[in-house]
C-alpha cells in the first residue's frame, strides 16, 4: 500500500539550541508518524547526542537525499549535512550553528522545489547566530521569502484560542508605522483570508487592529494614521465580500478573538501580535509563514539557551507546528 501522507522536511534550527532536542522528541510520538513522513534537514551526529540527552530510545539513519528515506517506526531519517563539530558546546552563540542553521532551510527549500517534500517545519534558530555566520536576515520569515524568490510575505501565529497575522514583522515601530500602507494591509489581509479558506473555514472573520490606542478615536490619538494607512483597505476588501471588520483597538479586539468572535487578528506591527499569542499559548503556538509557494510551519519560540543541553525542553510547540504543517499540506493536495 502507498503511503500517502504528506513528507515534512524538519529543520533543525541551531545546533546550539532546544533544536535538535525538540525534533528528536516529538518524532518519538506515535501521532507524528499518524500524520506525516518526517524528514530531518540537519546533522545526525547532533541528533544523535540530543537523542541521548533526553533518553530516546530512535536510532538516527545518516541518508543523502529524500529518496532514500524510509520512514519506518523507531528510526529518524536525516539528510545529513555534517557541519556541526561534535565538541559544539550547547547554550553558546556559535558562526558555525548559524550558518549550519541557513543551510538547512535552504536544502529544505531546495527539496521543496524538487516537490521530494510537501511542507518545511522549523526548529529555532538564533539571529544573532544567523549573522555571525554570515547571513544578514531578520529572521526565518524574510530568509525563506529569499531563498523561494517571492517579494512579500507574512507571518501567522497561531495558538489554540487565537490566530493572528502581521502588516510588519521584523522592523523598528517608527519604521513600521512609515512602511503600513493601504496596498500592504490590505495584501496581507488577502493573504490571511485565502490560507484560512485553504484550512477549511468557508469565510473567515477577519478583525483589523489599529495603530494608534483606542484606533485613533476618530483623530484623537495619533495623526490619523487609521484613516489614511488601513480604512481605505478595509473599504475595497469589504467591496470584495470579505468580512473584515476594523480598524478596532488591538486591547479589546484580542479580548473578542479570544472569545471566539473572529478568526483572525489583523497586527499592524511585531509586538502588537505577538504579546497577546505568547500570553495565551507559547507551549503550542506556531509560526506560519503565508504567501510562499511551499508551506511552512515553525514553533514559535526561540534556541532557549538557557536550557539547551539539559535534555528538558518541550516539545509541545514542534508537535503543534508538524500536525498544522500536515493539515496544510493535505488539504492543499
């Protein structure tokens, strides 16, 4: 019988990291191996040692290409990349694991492209990392929208009461406020809508956070940035039968989210977002990266470390990441 389910490439993320602790945790659950073909991007002697640091009872198998992978019970395939010096201290910023960390995802892209793969999943990498090993991106979002060649892109996060895309991500709030423009809100908010719709909700509501406190109450907070950046956005994807309702100040339109009364949050900028998401579900939350030709799935938090090395780091968020990735990929099929 073929086997069906769709193949996840999973990137380590940081040697340095939970990383390769995460990965070799949550592909001891039998519900992964339920739900896709997982296929590990990194370095096997670097799994091998997080494998031992948590007690996992998987052996590791070395291959060169997706084609070799044979997905069997008890045994995680890797494409073996063999940049990371077994004497890599964990917990430590290191050029190398940052490097190492780029050319994971850009192998993983590359067998996206060659459709040997059918979603990326993402452990973390660390940015300062990432640029001392030569890589100058803000982060996975921008590096993957470099490396597939696309112009624009947004990161969804996802917790379990609450989901929520970003106008901005990686940039300085004055610099974010001058970048927000009618044609950027209303992009992103077309891209939210369409991954959501691919998901299985027939027709989104889509709730738009302001910019200023309280939206601006009509000019009294800020110097009409609502009117000008997001309203006429709003007005055209209204036109269009979109339920889009906003701009509504960000505190009380997340208290409503959380309650069930949208299905998406529209962020203007970072932290706007990602506070309340953290707040309300670090341990399962996910990164999404929306408008790439290949889906891609993330946990959302960082290398952690604090406590990489001791073998204790959860691995809720990376189950989470690989069963949306999975879903998404199915569906898209």
């Amino acid at each position: 019988m073929t086997n069906t389910l769709p193949v996840i490439g999973i990137t380590m993320g940081d040697a340095s990291g939970v990383g390769p602790e995460v990965v070799v945790k949550s592909l001891a659950h039998d519900a992964v191996h339920r739900q896709c073909r997982p296929l590990v991007i990194g370095d096997a002697r670097r799994l091998e040692r997080a494998n031992e640091l948590v007690g996992g009872k998987a052996t590791v198998r070395r291959i060169k290409d997706a084609t070799e992978a044979r997905y069997e019970p008890g045994v995680i395939d890797c494409i073996d990349l063999g940049l990371i010096p077994d004497d890599l201290p964990f917990g430590e910023l290191s050029a190398v694991a940052g490097d190492a960390a780029y050319r994971y995802i850009a192998r993983a892209v590359e067998l996206a492209q060659a459709h040997q793969i059918d979603a990326i999943c993402t452990a973390p990498l660390n940015k300062e990392a990432l640029h001392a090993g030569g890589h100058k991106f803000p982060g996975h979002t921008e590096m993957l929208a470099h490396l597939t060649g696309v112009d624009e892109v947004s990161m969804m996060l996802v917790a379990p009461q609450l989901r929520v895309i970003h106008v901005t991500t990686h940039i300085g709030i004055i610099d974010a406020i001058r970048k927000i423009e009618p044609g950027l809100v209303q992009r992103t908010i077309e891209r939210g809508n369409a991954t959501l719709v691919k998901a299985g909700i027939e027709k989104p509501r889509i709730g738009v956070c302001g910019i200023n406190p309280h939206a601006g109450e009509n000019g009294l907070f800020g110097y009409g940035e609502e009117e000008e950046k997001i309203i006429p956005a709003v007005k055209v994807l209204h036109e269009r039968g979109l339920d889009v309702t906003g701009p509504l100040p960000a505190d009380t339109l997340f208290y409503r989210a959380g309650r069930g009364d949208f299905d998406l949050v529209v962020a203007m900028y970072h932290d706007q977002g990602h506070g309340p998401v953290k707040v309300l579900g670090l341990e399962a939350g996910v990164n999404v990266t929306v408008g790439l030709d290949v889906i891609r799935t993330s946990v959302d938090h960082g290398t952690a470390f604090d406590i990489a090395g001791k073998g204790i780091a959860d691995e809720g968020s990376m189950l989470e990441a690989l069963r949306q990735g999975a879903e998404l990929a199915t569906r898209r099929h």
